[in-house]
C-alpha cells in the first residue's frame, strides 16, 4: 500500500474565533469540530524521495485536465501537482476544459495519443465517467479523479479519487453559523434569513450544501425553515451573484442575511449581491475554501467586506494527493479508492496563522 502525501491533512476542527464585525452584532466563541464525522483518517505517513516512474518511451508524462481550469482553486490545485510530477523527474500539462465536455474529451484523447504515463482530472460532466475510464483502459493509461469523482450512475467510484469530505465539511460552516445565530440571539427574528448557495447538478458539491442544512437546522431547531432559502447557480461568480440576487429581491422582508454555499465562487457572488441590495453590513456569509475570502480580508479588512469565515481546505493537498496516487497506480501498487481532505474554518482572526502562505 502506497503512502500517501497528505502530510497534512487537516482534521475537521472549527477554530472560528470572536469574529470582528458583521454590524454590531457579536461573533460565536470557537467551535469544536462535529462529532459525526467520518471514519478517522490514517495518520500522515513520513514524507519520501519522490519517485521517478518512467513511461514507455523512459519519460513520466503526466496530463492534468481540469474542468474550469481557470478559476482558482483548479490553478492552485494544478500548480500542486505539477510540482509533485516534476519532483518525480516528469513533465506536467495543465489543461482547462472551461466546462466543456467536448473540450474535456479532446483533452482525453489528446493524452492517450501522446502516451500520457497517467491523468489527473476533474470531469465536467459525471455522466461521461464510464466512456472516460473505458478510453483509459484501452489505452492502458492510470486515471485519478481529483475533486469530482469518475462514477457510474449508482455513484460507485471507477477510478480512485482524491477530493474534499464534502458533507462533514459542510456540516463545519453549518456549525458555524448556528454558533453565530446562537450568540447574536437571531433565531427567533422574523426578518433574519438563510441562503444557501447549492450547486445541484454536480454530485460532488451536493453534499457540501446538504451538511450545511443539516447541521445549521439540527443545531438552530428554533430557526423558522421557512425563512431558509437556496439558489442554484453553476459554480462561477457571475451567476452566483445572479442567483443571489434573485433571491434577495424575492424577499424584501429579510434584512439580514446569514449566507453559506457550495463553492467559494458563489459565495463571493452572494457578497457582491448584498452588497448592491445595501444589505452588506449586517449580512454575514461563510464561503467554501477560503481561497477568495483571504483575498477579500487582504484588501478591505474584516470591516470591509460581508464574508466572515470559510472553511479552508489546501487545493495543494488535493494536487499533490492526487499525483502521489497516481504514482502508485503506474507502479502497480495498491491504492485507496478514496482520499479525503478534511478542512478547518478560518475568519479574519486567524486566517493567516492557519493557512500560512496559501493566505497572501
């Protein structure tokens, strides 16, 4: 069994300190992490030698092919793991499939007739994992799904994935905000909503979405579900704020916002929203990987922006996983179908502290 490279995983614990800001109202002293998560993870293994895995022609050519490669979270990821290949003595070619599934395909094909050594991918479209991983055997080339995973219509895995615990993570912003609907005494306040910002069409962010409305309810049983709303958007920042914006107009009757969401995308588009409805300084949103949040808190400080906290996971733990796994693959070894990288929420406080250089 290969080791993995997950030196850090990050264990599930909300360390969401007093938060400044969001109006005059107070923040929720720290949270513990849920404790239904999931099977515990193994213990990091101590780091190797990266490995040189040749292909047939005695180089190691790997492709990464990413379903929206531009936006950031797949650009830090793809960064991760072109370090990791070339770490291995091989050569890294990015590609950005801009959510195309003709794109991505090509991208497929391309690989195979370059005699790719093996493919890190995320796919934008789940319903064509089987003719994926069909082209990949017949070629004889190891896949590894990052983020979304290669699956039939059942949801089995069929190729090893690497990504984030989606659900248990959601479950850690869903916390969160009850910790600061609790603190703020907002649950009985006929004109304080919920908006959760859900990505329905893309299995792997439903669950992020689901834990978010589980564990907010669960622990807030006392927060009128009818004043708990949803707007599905595709995962950029445009139609975030557009879906968020729906909403928000439909409902004149909420002047504060509590917000959480699938991505960090649209969350950041929800801000923007509030923040042309005038209704920014008392929101409060949770974004999902933290990877626009600290952006928002370099540049307008924890006054000057409607986002709060976020649930930090590293794309670097992602990337790297995912290419360590495959190395493993191309060298016959066994690997888990399933690595999963937990996440910790960060809020002005301490973002810089936990995050370390992932936060300039």
């Amino acid at each position: 069994m290969m080791k993995k490279v997950l030196a850090t995983l990050l264990a599930l614990t909300l360390t969401a300190g007093m938060l400044a800001g969001c109006g005059s109202q107070e923040t929720p002293a720290e949270t513990e992490a849920p404790a239904e998560a999931p099977a515990e993870a193994e213990e990091p293994a101590e780091a190797e030698e990266p490995k040189e895995v040749p292909a047939a022609d005695g180089k190691l050519l790997v492709y990464g092919i990413y379903k929206a490669g531009d936006q950031t979270w797949f650009i830090d990821e793809g960064a991760a793991a072109q370090a990791a290949v070339e770490a291995a003595g091989g050569e890294f070619i990015y590609v950005d499939a801009k959510m195309n599934p003709e794109e991505y395909l090509k991208a497929i094909d391309n690989a195979i007739a370059n005699n790719a050594s093996g493919i890190v991918t995320c796919t934008p479209d789940q319903t064509m994992s089987q003719a994926v991983i069909t082209k990949c055997e017949e070629a004889g080339i190891p896949i590894v799904a990052a983020d979304d995973a290669l699956q039939n219509d059942a949801g089995d895995k069929l190729a090893p994935w690497v990504g984030i615990n989606a659900y248990v993570i959601g479950e850690a912003n869903g916390t969160w905000l009850a910790d600061y609907v609790s603190a703020n005494s907002l649950a009985d306040k006929e004109d304080v909503g919920l908006l959760i910002m859900t990505m329905d069409t893309v299995s792997s962010c439903v669950p992020r979405a689901e834990g978010e409305y589980d564990k907010f309810t669960e622990l807030v049983p006392d927060f009128d579900t009818a004043r708990i709303f949803k707007a599905d958007y595709d995962g950029t920042t445009d139609k975030g704020n557009t879906a968020a914006a729906a909403v928000i107009t439909a409902h004149p009757e909420i002047k504060t916002w509590l917000v959480t969401g699938a991505n960090e995308e649209g969350c950041i588009g929800a801000c923007r929203a509030l923040e042309s409805s005038g209704l920014d300084k008392d929101a409060c949103v949770v974004g999902l990987g933290a990877y626009m949040a600290k952006d928002e808190w370099n540049n307008k400080g924890a006054e000057g922006t409607c986002m709060k906290a976020s649930a930090y996971f590293p794309a670097k733990a992602v990337g790297e996983g995912s290419v360590e796994v495959l190395l493993g693959l191309i060298n016959g070894e066994d690997v888990p179908m399933e690595t999963a990288v937990d996440a910790v929420v960060v809020t002005p406080e301490d973002y810089k502290d936990v995050m370390g250089k992932d936060a300039e």
